[in-house]
C-alpha cells in the first residue's frame, strides 16, 4: 500500500515508556503513515539521523514520565541547530502536574512545535490534525492559541520569616 505520508515517532531521552509509542504508531498506521517508530530513550542523534534520512512529513514525540516538557525542548533546540526544519508535535504526560498543561503547551508553541497534545482529549484534537495534514499538508496546520492562566507568570512572593 503506498503511504499517505512519512512519520517519524520518538520520545526523550529520558523516557522508558514504550505503550505511549506502540498506541501512537498503530494509530498513525490506522492513518496511512508510513511510520518509524525509533523506540524509548531515543538519542537526539537518532532522531537527527532519521530526519535526514526519512526527510518525515511530522515528527510526533510522545513522552508521559513528567519530563517531556524539558526533553522536548532540548529536542527541537537540538533539530534547529542542525539546521533540520520539519513538522513537530508533541504530547502526553508532560509534566508531573495536570495544572501545567496551559503554560506548557503555550512555551511548547513559542518554542516552535506545531501543536501540543495533553489531556483527556489528545487524541481526539491529534486526530483532527492528521485528517488536515492529509488533506492540506501539515505545515499549513494553525494550533488553537494556548489560553493564558490569570497565575501563570504571576511572582510568587513568600513573606520573610524572621
Ligand atoms: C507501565 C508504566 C511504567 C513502566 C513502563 C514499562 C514500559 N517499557 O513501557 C515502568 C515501570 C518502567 C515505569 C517507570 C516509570 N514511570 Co511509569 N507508568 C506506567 C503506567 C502504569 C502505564 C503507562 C502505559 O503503558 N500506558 C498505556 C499507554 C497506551 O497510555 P499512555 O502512556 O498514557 O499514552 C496515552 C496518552 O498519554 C496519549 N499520549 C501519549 N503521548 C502522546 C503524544 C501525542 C502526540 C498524543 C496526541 C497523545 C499522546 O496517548 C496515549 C493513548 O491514549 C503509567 C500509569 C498509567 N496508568 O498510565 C505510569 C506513569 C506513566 N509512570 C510514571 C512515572 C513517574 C514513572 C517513573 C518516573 C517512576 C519512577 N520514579 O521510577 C519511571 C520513569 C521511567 C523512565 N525513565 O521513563 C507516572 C508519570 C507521572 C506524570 N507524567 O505526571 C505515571 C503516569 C504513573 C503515575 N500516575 O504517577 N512506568
């Protein structure tokens, strides 16, 4: 069957987790994708590699041990110093705690990932990402803005304890 498009399906360095990336490749499957799936813990050169190789229409990181916020970042920081530029997403677990999910998806977004998935409906929103990516390319993808929490940004100030 020809592939509908080229994927390429990673996760920090960090992250032993494997059900996350076994779910995320048979859905994408279910897609059309041709997928590769490069596994747990992945090293950013393997991720690098596969860019080159692949030349992947998104990369999609899942990671869901609470440290996906920060691998991710490294990541894509990673990609744009080796000058490779490609379609990425990310979801999960990204955090530790459920209430970080608006800041980290609007740092995710300014950091340059397409869109961030977290929550009880990630999968749900994702899919409604591949049927626009199939359809008009997934670069032309424009996330819904990240909503700004009245306390995120705000100093936190303890009194002084004398
Ligand atoms: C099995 C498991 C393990 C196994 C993993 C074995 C293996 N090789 O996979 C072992 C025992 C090794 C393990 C270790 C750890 N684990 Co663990 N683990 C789990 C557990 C019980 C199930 C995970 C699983 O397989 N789920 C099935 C898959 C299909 O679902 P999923 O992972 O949730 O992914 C779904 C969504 O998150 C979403 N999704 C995920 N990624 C993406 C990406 C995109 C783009 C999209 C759209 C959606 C999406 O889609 C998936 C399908 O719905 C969960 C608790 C739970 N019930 O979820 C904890 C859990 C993930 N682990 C947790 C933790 C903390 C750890 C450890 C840090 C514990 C420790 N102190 O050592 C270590 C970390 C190891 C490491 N280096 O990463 C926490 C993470 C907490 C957080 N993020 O806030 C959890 C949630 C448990 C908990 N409630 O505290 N773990």
């Amino acid at each position: 069957m020809n592939s509908r498009f080229r994927c390429v399906l990673c996760t920090v360095e960090s992250d032993s987790h494997l059900w996350n990336l076994v779910y995320l490749h048979k859905l994408l499957e279910e897609y059309g994708a041709c997928v590769r799936n490069l596994g747990t813990c992945t090293p950013i050169g393997a991720v690098t590699r596969a860019l080159r190789e692949d030349r992947p229409d998104l990369l999609v990181v899942s990671s869901v041990n609470g440290h996906g916020f920060h691998g991710a970042r490294v990541l894509l920081s990673a990609l744009r110093s080796d000058g490779l530029a490609v379609p990425c997403v990310v979801g999960g677990k990204l955090t530790t705690a459920v209430s970080d999910d608006d800041r980290v998806r609007r740092d995710l977004l300014a950091a340059g990932y397409l869109d961030v998935f977290t929550g009880d409906d990630a999968i749900d929103r994702f899919r409604v990402l591949l049927d626009f990516g199939i359809a008009q390319g997934f670069s032309s993808w424009h996330a819904e803005p990240a909503v700004a929490t009245p306390w995120d940004g705000e100093q936190i100030t303890t009194p002084e304890v004398r």
